[in-house]
C-alpha cells in the first residue's frame, strides 16, 4: 500500500540487485541518437505527443533549454498522460531521460520500467533504462503527474537508441460501391471492390446508417437484424493492421422485402413471479404458440424492455428494494413479429438485509522499515486480530518474495506471521504497492501470476490476499489489470472460500479513471472479486477534511459497484474497504485520533468490508516530527489508531 516515502530502502536494495543482475545478459547496445519527436517541444506544439483529457500545453515558461516545455494541468481525475509512440529495434537497450517539475512527475516506457520523483521544485533529470522484447518494434514513452498534486512540466526528453522501421500512418484505399448480391426480409448481402494498403488491409467494417453492422476479412458481407419493408443505407470502410481507417466508400441503399411471414405468436400466458430479493425478481410464463416457431421472449419492466430470453423463464436484475415494478411479456418469431404482452403482473420488491459477509480489521504491517513493532505486542495492547504483511513483490522474474529479497519461508515475515497465529490473529499478504519489482508486470500471463499468488497462499495456508495495485505499471497497465483480475479469478477457482482484495487509489469524488476501469472490468473478466478497498489520501491539500473526504470518496465507489454490479446499497458497501494513512500524509493532510475514530464509526454503521491503515508502524506519536517511517506526525499514544480500528466489525 500506500505512501512513495514507504521503502525507500528496500527499493535501494531492489534496485541494486536488479543493476547487478543486469551484467550478466548483455543486450545490443543502442548508439546515442534521439529517436523521440519534439523532444524539447521547441515546435511551440505537442506535435508528436498526445496527452489525456487535453490537460497538455506547451509554456514559454518555466523551461529547462530553448524556448519552449510541457505542462501537464493535472486534476483530481487525470494525471495529465503524455506519450509518443516511436519506432524501436528488437532486443535492443534504450536510455530514457528527461527534465521535470512538479509533486510525484514520472517518466517510463508502458509495459517497462519507470522512474519519478515525489518533488522538485527545480528542474530535476530523471533516467531510465530498458530492454526491448525479442519481437518488439515499438516504444511507447511516458510523463505524468499524480492526482491532485498540481501541474508537473517537463523538457529536453531523449530517448537514445537507433530508431526503427517507422509505423504505418496510411490509410488504406476506398473500398469500391457495395452491391446489394441478395436480400431478405430480415437481411442483407453485400458485395465491394477491394482496397489496397502500402502494408496489407486486415478488415473491412460494415456501417448501417452510418453504425458499424458488422466487420470481416474478405469482401463480401451479410447484414442480419433487419425489419421487413425497411429502406437502409450501407457504406464499407477498409482498415489495416495498425488501426488506419480509410474514408467511406460510396453508400447503397436497400430496402428490404415484405415479410413472408406476418403471423405474430400468441401471447404468453399467467405471468408470475418465482421469486423475490430487495434488487431482483425471477419470472415465469406459460409457452407461447406461432404458425412457424417462437424464437424469444421480450422482458418489459415498467414498459421498457429490459432483458430478452429464449426460454419461459427470466430474472430481471438491477432493482431497487422496496419499489414497486409492472412486468410484462411478448413473444417473437423469427420473422421478427411480436405478440400482444401477456398479463401484467405488479411485484414490490422487499426491503434490504444488512449483509454478513467478509470482515476484517486490519492495519498494515510493515518488515521492510520502520522498526517494525512484535505483533504479539500490538495485539495484546489493543485487540486487533488481523494485519495485512506488506510486501510480496517479485524476485527474478515471477517467484514472489518478500520485499524482492526476504525468503517466503524461515524469515521474518513468516516469524511474524507465526506470532501473530499463535496469539490467535492471522494475516493477509499484500502483494504489490507503490514502488518496487511487482509480480503483475513480472509474469507473463495471468496462469503464470496466479501461479505466484498460490505460492505464498500454499507457504502460509491463506483464508484471503490483499492485491495492492498502484502506480503507472500496474494501475494504469490496462493489460496489467487484467492480467491480475484473471489471476485472481483463478486464485478463486482453484481455492474455494478465500477471499481476495484489491487496493487502489481514488480521488475525493471516488474512483479515478484506472479505478472505474478495474471496477468495470472485474465484473467484464468475472474475477469476483471480494473487497474493493480505496486509499483516501493524498488529495493534494494539506488542509483536507479527511473524515468528509474519506466519507465522500467511499460513497463514490459505492455509486460505482451499483452501477457496475447492479446491487444496492447495503450489498455495495458490504464490498467496499477503506485504507487510510494515519497522521500525517505525503501531502501533509492529517487524519485526527477523532478522525479515524468518525471513520470507523461510519464504516460500521454501514457495513462495509475491511478497515486499514498505513501503518503500524507509523502508529507511535510525535508531535510536529513532519513525516516519518516510524511515528504519525501527530501526538498519540503509542498503537492508538490500532486500537480504534480493532474496534470495527462491520
């Protein structure tokens, strides 16, 4: 979890492990050439640079040389993304430099290494290595800030390397006029010329009235869904395979036949609900009859259709508790006529049950640093049962270790972890946080990942994991992402009851960008994930209402899982976690003793998931001492906020 300052040493040591290592596979050199596109922004544009949410410009001051640099406007939703895709040689290593300014400004390459610094108030050169793939013959270069912490600007960035074959920037030619080849009451088939490519067309898509129909490899294409004695429009577009599109070709139009078969089904018949939850109803019906055949049925809630299926049967999901609902039915034949709706049945939904589920209680633990206290210690001092070890990060290649460096078994953490059993507590592992080697980019797939989790979750018999997922090279590694929700779908397949835990950043507002897109995502993949837990700090102000803020983004990411997982309210809290950092943060925001104390309260009154912090071992007073790896910032009496967490249950 959480905080940039939080091991720095055992980053240093990673690091020098990783430099150490590096001797001994020497890679093709690159000569020292720039291969980046207006690398110092001297164009006055971002020519050669696309940034997110349009929050790059290019200023006249300040600037490190010439005339001209970056800024990235950050908000408290985007991190104000730059990149440049360039062309690279295989096996081949590359030197990324670049001058910056600001709070938390990184530099790397997507998929590779990265480098940042959490503040310059001059110009700062940051630098990075990396080694590109057997088969990879593109880079793409990253600048960004982090949320919240203000505008970042950089200048005079160089990537050296030789260059490689440039991308493919042409369009392929217009396909030629479609023909109509043949045409039914409910489809279309469509024949065209071919486009050419300087590379080689790799598809062509299909528009109906200007919406993509359908997409295929050769030329000749049939449109089904149509509605009889309907005219419609269709134009082909050729697409290669470095995604460039070519202009429409000219447009058809068709109008379909009659319908040869007008006969509608009869209506089904006694509609009645099976069964009833605060969010969904289960529905049935009597089977309806057609001249040719029943194809579907048509699921209308309050007059809007909302799910269609083949059988007689239907859950209609997404409700509200304690609303009443009118459903009806209609069947469909292949024809595409419909019946008359059955009867109307009225269904009020029950009220919502607090759900049970999974509860836990636990601060962070930390080896690494911070004159780690005995846990034993702790747990007598203020009844806490659980800690969550921080962290399992990757060691030569995929094998998970503690910190890259300390042994899964006959270490410390697993002394810890002993301790913490025999005084009747247990742990959870938290693979990943801010910095250091993780096992996300590390593993090449997601068996490859799952195979890492189980590792730990076999040395240790496991009942949960906690997935700590932050920063450019996983968080906002979409193909990181997903590569650890499948992961953790097969954690789940191959371990019945264990539990897992994602953690993540969030803005006061809620979930940012990447976390919307895990949330989405997770449910997409299907990785059922157990808790999504966010990190409420770091805003970006030191003069934030941490209990409101904290209280503000939670409700964020409970409207995010409704909306996702269509559930209510209670169901979304009970899978919701909070992770805060007690006393003083990165930003110099101040979590009270009555803040965490309010936090905790709200977090029972509804039900939510999991309550931690960074850190135990921060979680000794010292009043005015700034921030530091082992006391708060604050005055407290030593273990304070454990023990008020302690006093969550859920």
């Amino acid at each position: 979890m959480h905080a940039p300052n939080r091991r720095a040493t055992a980053v240093g040591a990673a690091a020098l492990l990783l430099a150490t290592a590096a001797v001994a596979a020497v890679p093709s050199s690159a000569s020292a050439a720039n291969v980046l596109t207006n690398p110092g922004f001297e164009t006055g544009t971002l020519s050669g640079w696309s940034c997110s949410g349009g929050l790059g410009s290019v200023v006249s001051t300040p600037v490190h040389g010439g005339s001209k640099a970056l800024a990235g406007a950050v908000s408290a939703a985007d991190n104000a993304k730059c990149v440049q895709t360039v062309a690279v040689q295989p096996s081949t290593t590359y030197s990324l430099s670049g001058w910056v300014r600001g709070n938390y400004v990184y530099l790397g390459v997507t998929g590779g290494t990265s480098t940042w610094t959490p503040a310059a108030a001059d110009w700062k050169q940051l630098t990075v290595s990396f080694t590109t793939g057997a088969a990879q013959t593109s880079a793409e270069v990253y600048l960004n800030g982090w949320f919240g912490q203000g505008t970042y600007y950089a200048d005079d960035i160089s990537l050296d390397g030789p260059g490689g074959t440039p991308p493919d920037t042409q369009a392929p030619t217009v396909p030629g006029t479609p023909i109509a080849t043949g045409s039914s009451a409910t489809q279309v088939s469509l024949s065209w010329g071919a486009s050419t490519d300087n590379v080689g067309v790799t598809a062509y898509d299909v528009y109906k009235n200007g919406t993509l129909a359908t997409s295929v490899t050769g030329t000749t294409a049939t449109v089904t869904g149509l509605t009889a004695s309907t005219a419609y429009t269709f134009t082909v577009k050729a697409r290669d395979l470095a995604g460039n599109t070519s202009a429409a070709s000219n447009p058809v139009s068709v109008t379909t036949p009659s319908n040869g078969d007008p006969t509608a089904p009869t209506a089904p018949t006694n509609l009645v609900a099976t069964a009833t939850a605060s969010t969904q109803v289960s529905l049935s019906w009597g089977a309806s009859t057609d001249n040719v055949g029943v194809t579907a049925y048509d699921v209308y809630k309050n007059g809007t259709l909302t799910t269609s299926v083949t059988g007689t049967t239907a859950t209609v999901t997404g409700l509200t508790a304690s609303t009443a609902y009118t459903f009806t039915v209609k069947a469909r034949d292949a024809a595409g006529n419909a019946s008359a709706a059955s009867n109307a049945l009225a269904v009020t939904t029950p009220p919502t049950t607090t759900p049970s589920g999974f509860k836990q209680a636990a601060p962070y633990l930390y080896n690494g640093w911070g004159n780690p206290p005995a846990a034993a210690t702790v747990m007598n001092a203020t009844g806490i049962k659980w800690f969550t070890l921080a962290f399992v990060l990757a060691q030569n290649g995929c094998n998970p270790t503690w910190d890259s460096q300390r042994p899964l078994l006959n270490g410390v953490d697993q002394q810890t972890i002993n301790a913490v059993r025999a005084a009747g507590g247990d742990v959870v592992p938290s693979f990943g946080g801010w910095s250091g080697n993780k096992l996300g980019p590390n593993c090449a797939d997601a068996t490859a990942l799952a195979g890492a989790y189980q590792k730990v979750i076999d040395a240790y018999g496991l009942k949960a994991i906690d997935i700590d997922i932050e920063n450019t090279d996983e968080f906002e590694n979409y193909t990181v992402q997903d590569r650890i929700l499948n992961a953790l779908k097969i954690v789940k397949q191959k371990n019945p009851g264990i539990k897992t835990i994602v953690t993540f950043g969030t803005a006061i507002s809620g979930p940012t960008d990447p976390g919307n897109r895990l949330i989405e995502q997770s449910k997409a993949l299907g990785a059922d994930i157990d808790v999504f837990t966010i990190m409420p700090f770091d805003f970006g102000n030191a003069s934030t209402d941490m209990y409101a803020a904290t209280v503000s983004a939670a409700n964020g990411l409970k409207n995010k899982l409704k909306s996702v997982y269509g559930w209510d309210d209670a169901t979304a809290y009970s899978h919701i976690g909070l992770s805060g950092m007690n006393g003083l943060s990165d930003n110099n925001e101040v979590t009270t003793i009555a803040n965490w104390t309010a936090i905790r309260d709200w977090a029972n009154t509804n039900h939510i998931a999991r309550l931690a912090f960074w850190s135990v071992n921060r979680d000794r007073g010292c009043a005015g001492g700034g921030l530091q790896e082992t006391c708060s910032g604050i005055a407290q009496s030593d273990w304070q906020f454990t023990s008020i967490t302690a006093g969550f249950t859920g």
